[in-house]
C-alpha cells in the first residue's frame, strides 16, 4: 500500500440526508473501505457498488493534515509539573 500519495478525506455532513459529523481521511482505497463500513453501520445502507461510487464521489484531497507537536517545537506549550 503506497502511504505516500495524496491523501483522501470524506466528510459525512456532505451527505445527502446526513446528521452525522465523522470525516474520514486517509488513502482512497482506506476511505472507501471505511465510509462504506460507516455508511452501512452507523446509517443503515447496503454496500453495493453505487453506495461506493457515491463514496468515491464525495472524496475530497485532503489539504491539511495536522501533526501532533513535540516537546520544544515552535508552537508548542509547556506544563508545569506540580
């Protein structure tokens, strides 16, 4: 699996008929295996191959991805210890 490409993200309140608020993001063939494992779980669909291309559809490039600070980088913040 190529980890490195552009990753994919789908956000469910792009949904037609959806109150949901998950996003899943990750490689395209992770979206679509998980947003069509979420679709059919958590809001009752069956997985056929239209459910899926209505998934592929909705996949956006995700553009930011943010990562976790290190202690002592630039933003970072400091606790004190008690």
């Amino acid at each position: 699996m190529d980890i490195k490409g552009t990753r994919k993200a789908i956000d469910c309140r792009k949904m037609p008929n959806s109150t949901c608020s998950v996003r899943i993001a990750g490689t395209e063939d992770e979206v679509l295996m998980v947003g069509a494992q979420h679709a059919v779980s958590a809001h009752g669909e069956k997985d056929t191959p239209e459910l899926r291309a209505m998934i592929r559809k909705a996949m956006e490039d995700e553009t930011r991805v943010s990562q976790p600070s290190s202690p002592g980088a630039p933003g970072a913040t400091s606790r004190a210890r008690a």
